[in-house]
C-alpha cells in the first residue's frame, strides 16, 4: 500500500503544475483592458458553467481556479473566450447548406453525434490535422444547432522507414460549427482559414447521408449570375459591393455609423493590396476610394461601425470586417452580447444577396463615379483654401521685410486661384 502513495502524489502534483500553466496563460491575456476582460470571464462563467462568482481582479480569478477544483475543460473554456474576444473577435467562415429530404434539425443533431463521437479525432486526409466533438450538440430556439469542436495540428515527423509519423502538437484551438435553419447557411467559427477548411471536410466527409449540398459561400462565384448592362471597365465585384455597403446594409434598424477602412487590389496586379483608411458615414466622400473604383480596382475587404436596434429603444454597436476573398468571412470586434451573431450574421446576408440579385447600369454606376470624385475634389479644395488662408493670416503677422512677405503670398495666392 505505502508504494502508491509516491505515485498518488507526482499525479496530484502534475495536475497542479498543469493547471498553474493555464493560469498563467489566462493572466497574460488579462495584461490589458483587464476590467473589461474580468467581466467577459464572468459572464463566461455564469452562462456555460451557472457559476456566479465574485471575481473582480486578476488575483480573485487565480484564487477562484486554484481552490474551487476546476476541470482542465473550464480553464482552456477561459482562456479560448478571451483569445477570441479581444484577439481574434468573433470571426465566421459561411457556408452553405441543404439537407436531404425528410432531414430535419433534429434528424442532423443525431447525425452529428451519430458519425462524430465525443472527444474522436476525424481528419480528412493523410495530414496530422484533426477535428473532434469537444461537447454536446443543442439545438437553440428550434433554429439554430451548435457544435463544440477541437481542432488540432501535429508536426509532421519521417521515420527511419520512410513513413510519416504524429509529432509534436503544434496548434490547439476550440470553437463552435453553427447551423442556421432560417437562412440554411453554417458558420464555422474558427479564426483561421485552414482551419475552417479542414473542419468543413471533417463534415462533410463524415457525416454520411444528411447533406444535400453543404459548400463554402464563395462571392466569386456567387457574382457571376448578377446582371451588369452594358460594356464595363469598372470591376463587377466593387459595383455590387459599392451598392452593398452603401445601400442595402442600411436597412431594417441596421445603419454604418462609420466606415474604417476598405482593402484594394489593383486590377493588374492582383497581389497588390492597398488599404484605404476611412473615416465618416459616406464611404466614397473620399477622393482616392473613387479614383480606384474608376480605375476598376478590386475591392477585397471592408470594415465598418455597424449601429443595429435590438429592442424597441435599445441600440447596440459592433465593428464589422467582411473579407470577399474564397469563403467569406464575417468577423465582430468590440461586441456586448454575442446572443446577437446570428441576428446580425442573416442581416449581412439577406442584404449581401439582395445586392447580388440586383441589375446594375454600367453607364449609372459610372456617373455615380464621376460625381463623387468631382464632390472629393470640392472638398478637398475647400480644405485646401481654409488652410491657405489661416496660413496667409500667419505670414502677415511675421516680421518680414515687404519685399520677402509679397513673395510668399504670390505664391500662396497662385493655389488659391488654381484650387
């Protein structure tokens, strides 16, 4: 009997040592907007685990984990919901989906827990890449269906023999696959795209006889069947996005209260990306941003402040970036209550298709052009002559010679004319 007691104890010690390392990673994300964070991991906290806890600094929370025996699950729960809030937001890779007929949501939560068991590890092919169900399936609402996976990338070791072998663990992530009813579509709510790519063939390779369709909603391809009359040189893509996020997004209480920055590539050199910041509630009161809409640049990503009701006087604000590139991808910064991602993911969508199913006049789009880089010059000129004329007042209060100050002023007074 004495000889187990060594071995009860180095097995109590490795799990202190292991959860000391998850404390210690969940402090680092604590550095900064910690308050902020604290209120993140106790909302965490009370919704996933119905603890309600008096944690109000980084050393309560420690406290809190080291003497209330809490699982490993709970401590990578912390960490992942705060990596993913304050680093990587909220991000949604979509897809599409239709199931077979006689299919329903509940048909496919069986399928899922049928096809991926808990905790077994599926990969799609011959990598050292896998997905596994982290948890239980739920259906919300009767419309919408979550699933908790895994995802896990091992270094890909050779043998002496010449075979591939599992190495090292190299990444570790979780997240949640979300199935929407309403709009048929699936976000998969990891960060990265490979990521996103792999769970996707997980499912799909996996859970037999339950999709009729299940691929990546792809913009490229999606543009295609959207009608443009006329001969253009604008880019297809800009002039629906251009109606996108000028008009059909700021609809339905949903309005951009400001936009942040749009992501270009040149026409010719497809690699080339320019990112034009922004700043106003007109997108294209902007000079540069219509001269490559002119140019026939593409636009590749947008990010806005979207302003959206969620109640009868209630308004609540998030910051959008929606990048067209492959799968698109919805991803949410500075958001209150993540109860609204799917409200705001099938507003995004409805008005995205809307904008596709629309017919656009080559001739309208370009005049529409035209006035917003004449109205960008206008305003720049006006700036222009104000800074000019506080300039002028400056000269005239200097103490130059006569001769020196006319000939500064000349040349001050030639822009004003030109402008």
């Amino acid at each position: 009997m004495d000889t187990l007691i060594p071995e009860k104890i180095t097995e109590t010690t490795t799990e202190i040592v292991s959860i000391e390392k998850h404390i210690e990673r969940i402090k680092d994300l604590l550095d900064k907007e910690t308050d902020k964070k604290l209120q993140v991991v106790r909302l965490y906290l009370l919704m996933h685990h119905d603890v309600s806890a008096s944690i109000g600094s980084v050393e309560d929370l420690a406290s809190y984990l080291r003497t209330n025996s809490v699982e490993t699950d709970l401590l990578i729960g912390i960490f992942d919901v705060l990596e993913q809030t304050f680093s990587r937001g909220y991000p949604n890779f979509v897809y599409e989906y239709e199931l077979n007929n006689g299919i329903t949501l509940t048909n496919l939560k069986d399928n899922i827990e049928t096809c991926l068991p808990f905790e077994e590890e599926k990969s799609y092919n011959d990598s050292f890449v896998y997905v596994k169900r982290a948890g239980e399936v739920v259906v919300i609402d009767n419309t919408l269906l979550k699933v908790p996976v895994i995802y896990e990338k091992y270094k890909e070791e050779m043998e002496f023999s010449g075979t591939k072998a599992r190495g090292e663990l190299e990444s570790k992530t979780t997240f949640d696959v979300v199935f929407d009813s309403v709009t048929n579509l699936c976000y998969i709510q990891c960060g990265e795209r490979n990521q996103s790519h792999a769970t996707h063939k997980v499912f799909l390779q996996n859970i037999i006889r339950t999709f009729k369709i299940f691929s990546s909603f792809s913009f490229s391809s999606k543009k295609k069947k959207t009608q443009v009359e006329g001969e253009y040189q604008l880019d297809k893509q800009t002039i629906i996005l251009l109606d996108y996020i000028e008009n059909s997004i700021n609809q339905e209480g949903h309005e951009i209260n400001d936009y942040l920055s749009v992501a270009f590539a040149n026409k010719n050199q497809q690699k080339k990306v320019r990112s034009v910041r922004l700043s106003g509630n007109n997108l294209l009161d902007s000079y540069e941003v219509g001269d490559r809409v002119r140019l026939g640049d593409l636009i590749k990503s947008v990010r806005f402040q979207l302003r959206f009701k969620t109640g009868e006087n209630t308004i609540e604000m998030v910051n959008v970036t929606i990048d067209f590139q492959a799968t698109i991808k919805f991803q949410y910064s500075n958001l209150n209550n993540t109860l609204n991602i799917c409200d705001i993911n099938r507003h995004l969508i409805k008005t995205l298709n809307n904008s596709l199913n629309k017919t656009y006049s080559e001739q309208q789009v370009d005049a529409n052009i035209k006035e917003i880089i004449a109205r960008a010059k206008v305003r720049d000129s006006a700036f222009l002559i104000s800074v000019l004329g506080k300039v002028k007042d400056d000269i005239n209060q200097m103490t130059l010679s006569k001769t020196e100050k006319t000939k500064v002023l000349d040349v001050i007074n030639s822009y004003l004319i030109e402008g």
